[in-house]
C-alpha cells in the first residue's frame, strides 16, 4: 500500500516538473531571441536549440534518423569560402547521428553482435579509411586529404554504423519512406514549375535548384529510389492486395526522371529490369568478368600508337545543346561539350596516374592537380571549370587520387555486395528477405552505372543510398547466418548477443 501511494504521489511531481521545464525553456527561448533582435545577431539562440536538441538526443535519439530522411531533399549546399562548404541541414544531422553511433558502442559494447564488424564489408571499409588516410598523408594535398578524411568517416559511422546498430532491416526499408515524405511534394513543385516552360531541356538544368546541386544528382536520387518503391509495391501487394498508391508513386518518380533528360539515369531505369534478372539467372560473376576484360581491352587499344588522339573534339563545334535530341544525337557524333569535356579530364588523370600510380595525388585533389596534365587537343568552352567540378569518372578518379590499391579495395566493395546479395538472394527461403537482396543488387548496379560518368559517393543525397543498402547486406548475411539445419533437416535459429 505505501509503494502504491509512492508511486501516486510521484506521478503529480513528475507533472509539475515537466510544466515547469516547459516553461521554463519557453522563457529562455524569448530571452534569446530578444537578444538576437537587439544585437541583431543569432548567436543568442546556439543556447535554446542547443538544449532542445540535447534533450532530443537524450529522450528520443531515434528520431534524428528519421528526419534527417525527411529534410534530405531539401538540402542545400552552403559553401561559406572556395574550399569550405556545408550541406544544411543535413551535415550537422549526420555529425549528431554518427555521435550516436560512438556513444552506442561505448555504452553497449557487450550486446553488439562482433559479426557485424568482422563481416567482409565492415573490413573492406576498414580498409578503405586506412588507405584514405595514408594517401592523404602521402599526398600532394594534405590538409584537403585529412578534410575529406574526416567527412568520410562521419558518413560511414552516420549511414553504414548507426543503421546496423540500431536498427532491423525493416525499419531500415522503412527510413526511406521518410525520404519519400519530403521528395514528392518536392518534386512535384520542381515539375510545376518546369511545366511553365514546357518541360523546356535547358530548364531542366537549374529548376531543381537550390535543393539539387543539378540536375545529375537529381536524377540520381531519384533513381535509387525507385527500386525501394517497387519493393514496397510488392510487400503491399502481397499483404494486402491493394498497392496502386504505390505503382502511381512509382509511375510519378518515373516521369520526374525522364523530364529531367539526364541521359546515365535514363540508361540506368532501362537497365535495372535486365540487373535483375542477371541475379535472378545467377550472371553476376560472368557480366563483371567480361565488363572487366572489356574495359581492360578497351584501355589498351586507346594507349596504343596514341590512339585517344583521335578522339579529341573539334573545338569550335564542341557545344552545349538546346533540346534532348540534339544532345543524343551530339553525343554519338562526339560533339556533346559535357561528354568531351569529361574526356578531357580523363585524358588528364591518365598522365597523372603515370605519375602516382601506387598512392595517387591524394584524397579530394584531383582539382588542385590535373591542371599541368591536361592535353589543349581536348580542351572544351567549360574546361576553366569555374564551379571546381571533378573527374565525373569515379573509379578513374579513385585511381588518380588513392592509386591502384585504392581503386581495388573500391571495387572489392562493390563486387562483393553484388555477389553477396546474388548468393544471399538464392539461399534463402524468405520472399521478403529476397527483396531485400533485389534492393541491395539494384542499388550497387545503380552506384556501380552511374559512377563510371559521375562522383556523387562524397554527396549525402547520393552517398546515403549506398551506405545504407550496405549496412542492409550486412544484417541480412547476419541474420542469414544464424539459421542453422538441425539434425533432423529443420531449421534452428542460433543464439546470438545482437538479439
């Protein structure tokens, strides 16, 4: 009876200090923001959104997650000096949560299950911080190197650590829902507002703006999500029957890609049907091979006699384009100023590769440092490169600036995810679990097709679907792992300390 009346008692208590917390927050936010006004600075309000979120952080750190999905659209560069910029709000979001993520293995350290950071992408990653790190310190440009450094490991930590700690693969499907939350309002006034053009092609390039750094990155992050769209499609449909909402989300992010005439994302939503099936038919292994002896072949047939030469553009008919078809047709007739202005890039990363062949120029340098290797044949209208745009060719440009091992550990990553969700994809028995090997296979063909014309893995809109889909592969193989046969030819779940 005592306990029980304690425990009324505490209930009023707890009340009035929860009103009075309120309160008291309410009056320091208006004593601050009065100081803002009078100073006409905003650095009085750092102390009641510090609080704020403090108290977020310790009584609902969950959340950040999920907004930082929400509001991951709507991010914005904000580049304060030539070399120091920001994404708002979404970089201070992935400092907090990779915060977490540390925190989380400090306080919980016996309950983490040691497999998720024994499995072959925890050490594949590993390894690629360890040799970012050399290279950065054997490079030309040191500072930048350790800079991109550090951006790097608080995306990991904030998008590959904290999903496999804190979450099941479900809830992980379901963060990208959050995403859609913010994108199709988005995308839709991004569509409105293209339509007073008529959809015009050279619209196409800033009417996303200033959400989207151009319109690649807005295809792009539109096309890794319609493979979690369609997964979402089929799980409705086979518990409920009723999926049109989402085949008409499907259809819509479908239309946003195509008027947004990025040629690499068209290719790619043609592709991803064929990708599945490479899996499904177990291809996987075949197609690499022969992609890699392709462009093995391809590669020397270009160095010898000086043969890329032939390649080289016709300066003054090497132009942008005003409609679509013109640019399609530009591109195939070598004439396209985006296509050749890559070439003349690429040209210059392999003279520097001759250089550097072992750790590069270093992380984060090719800008600094193509300059002295470019060759004028191939110079373009855009080759001053005012907006500081980098090797649009990213495993040429990992061969550039982390060398040939930086290169492999790159690709050891993707091969492996791409044969690790083929097996994972023929060994269970679980439609579900299935889908989530559909999911991770599509998004490492996405990330693998896109990359060989862009370098979008340092962006959080883009480097996000990546990290995620492989903290999924490693929950999955995980969870695949602890299914066990018995004796008697059943299945048996073993024991493990993440469960």
């Amino acid at each position: 009876m005592v306990g029980g009346l304690a425990g009324t008692d505490q209930i009023p208590a707890q009340s009035q200090l929860t009103k009075v917390s309120f309160w008291g927050f309410m009056l320091l936010s208006i004593v601050c923001l009065a100081g803002s006004i009078v100073l006409e600075t905003p650095l009085p309000m750092i102390l009641p959104v510090g609080l704020g979120v403090a108290t977020l952080v310790f009584f609902m750190p969950r959340l950040f997650p999920k907004l930082y999905f929400i509001l991951l659209p709507f991010s914005m560069e904000v580049n304060f000096t030539d070399s120091l910029g920001t994404d708002l709000p979404t970089e201070p979001l992935l400092l907090l949560m990779a915060a977490l993520a540390i925190v989380h293995m400090v306080t919980h350290v016996k309950q983490i299950d040691r497999r998720l950071f024994t499995h072959p992408v925890s050490i594949i990653i590993s390894a690629h911080l360890g040799w970012i790190l050399l290279t950065s310190l054997l490079g030309t440009q040191q500072l930048i190197g350790l800079k991109f450094l550090a951006a790097k490991s608080w995306y990991i930590a904030a998008l590959y650590l904290l999903p496999m700690l804190w979450f099941k693969i479900d809830e992980l499907l379901s963060l990208i829902k959050y995403g859609l939350i913010g994108l199709i309002p988005l995308a839709a006034y991004i569509l409105f507002i293209h339509s007073q053009s008529g959809f015009g092609f050279e619209e196409a390039n800033f009417v996303m703006h200033p959400w989207f750094r151009n319109h690649v990155v807005y295809a792009v992050y539109l096309l890794h999500l319609i493979p979690f769209v369609y997964i979402y499609w089929r799980r409705r449909r086979e518990r409920h029957g009723k999926a049109r909402y989402w085949l008409w989300i499907g259809v819509f992010l479908s239309i946003a890609l195509y008027f947004n005439y990025t040629r690499i994302a068209h290719i790619g939503l043609v592709l991803l049907p064929f990708a599945y099936l490479v899996m499904r038919w177990r291809l996987t292994r075949i197609v690499l091979l022969s992609a890699a002896l392709g462009v093995t072949v391809i590669a020397a047939w270009l160095t010898v006699d000086n043969k890329y030469m032939d390649m080289a553009p016709d300066y003054a008919t090497t132009v942008a384009h005003k409609n679509f078809e013109d640019l399609l047709t530009a591109t195939f007739k070598g004439k396209d100023i985006s296509s050749m202005e890559r070439i003349y890039r690429w040209v210059a990363g392999g003279f520097m590769i001759q250089d550097r062949p072992m750790t590069g120029f270093g992380p984060g340098s090719f800008y600094e440092s193509y300059r002295p290797y470019t060759v004028h044949a191939f110079r373009t209208y855009v080759s001053d490169n005012p907006e500081r745009s980098g090797m649009h060719n990213y495993f040429l440009m990992l061969l550039v600036e982390q060398g040939i091992l930086g290169l492999i550990i790159f690709l050891g990553l993707i091969v492996f995810a791409l044969s690790r969700a083929e097996r994972l994809y023929h060994s269970t028995s679980s439609a579900r679990d299935r889908q989530v090997c559909i999911l991770i296979y599509l998004t490492m063909v996405i990330v693998a097709l896109v990359h060989l014309l862009n370098d979008l893995i340092e962006t959080d809109k883009i480097g996000t679907f990546f990290f995620l889909a492989l903290a999924m592969l490693v929950l999955l193989d995980v969870k695949q792992s602890r299914v066990v046969p018995s004796k008697s030819g059943s299945v048996v779940r073993s024991s493990s300390n993440g469960e």
